[in-house]
C-alpha cells in the first residue's frame, strides 16, 4: 500500500525546499549584483530596483504555497507526485517568459539569471517533496 504524506510532512518538505532556495538564490543574487549583472538601473516594481528581500520571499513563499498544493493532489488523486511534478515543469516553463515580457528595459543576461532562479525554486521543491515521498513508502 502507498503511504501518502501528511499535511505536516508536505509543508515541512516546502519549508526546506524555501529555505534552500533562498540561499541559494541570494547567494546568485549577490554574486550577479556584484558581476553588474543585476543593475539598480532595471525596476522590477515602479521606481524600485530588485533587492535581496524579493529574492527570499520569491523562493520561499511558492515552495510554501505549492508544497499545499502538492498536499492537496497527494490527498485527492493516486499520483499525487506525478501529476504535481507535471504542473510544476509547465509553470515553470511558463515562468520563463516572466523576466523577458514582465520588465520593462529588462537585458538577456538579467532575465535568464532570474529564469536560473526559477530552476532553483522549482528543482528544490520536487527534490524535497520527493524525498519525503520516498521516506513515507
């Protein structure tokens, strides 16, 4: 018989995947700040360049809120992980078009950095939530 995950132990997987994410994503965010990557030129909100604050809530807060809807298919479905891990491959595909469409005066560079960084949002979380999947069997 499968085990499924409790709500605790999904949001506990978020949580990591969050907090992993964050640094590692303010680690890029400072070594392309620093590079001249991330410029105080480009305004990710009107007047406002992007910060390391964004970057943290950025990565935590959608590993939090997909680690509830991993919880919910897990709950609902038999694949829960399967069809989970199809939805966040095609967000984050979609994601990738934010930086180019989504910022005005964006650059390359500065967009396939954030795009980096929804890698590292998105990997983190199926990592995480698919070695609690393992724990649980």
């Amino acid at each position: 018989m499968k085990s499924k995950l409790t709500f605790t132990q999904s949001i506990t997987a978020g949580a990591i995947a969050g907090g992993v994410s964050a640094v590692i994503n303010a680690i890029l965010f400072f070594v392309f700040h620093g590079a001249g990557i991330f410029t105080d030129d480009i305004f990710i909100q009107p007047g406002q360049p992007l910060t390391v604050v964004p970057v943290l809530i950025s990565s935590i807060l959608p590993s939090i809120v997909g680690s509830i809807v991993f919880f919910a298919l897990e709950k609902f479905t038999k694949n829960g992980f399967g069809i989970f891990r199809i939805v966040a491959i095609i967000l984050l595909v979609l994601s990738f078009a934010n930086p180019f469409l989504g910022i005005p005066g964006v650059t390359t560079a500065y967009a396939v950095v954030l795009d980096v960084m929804h890698v590292v949002v998105a990997g983190s979380l199926l990592y995480f939530i698919n070695r609690s999947v393992q724990q649980a069997k």
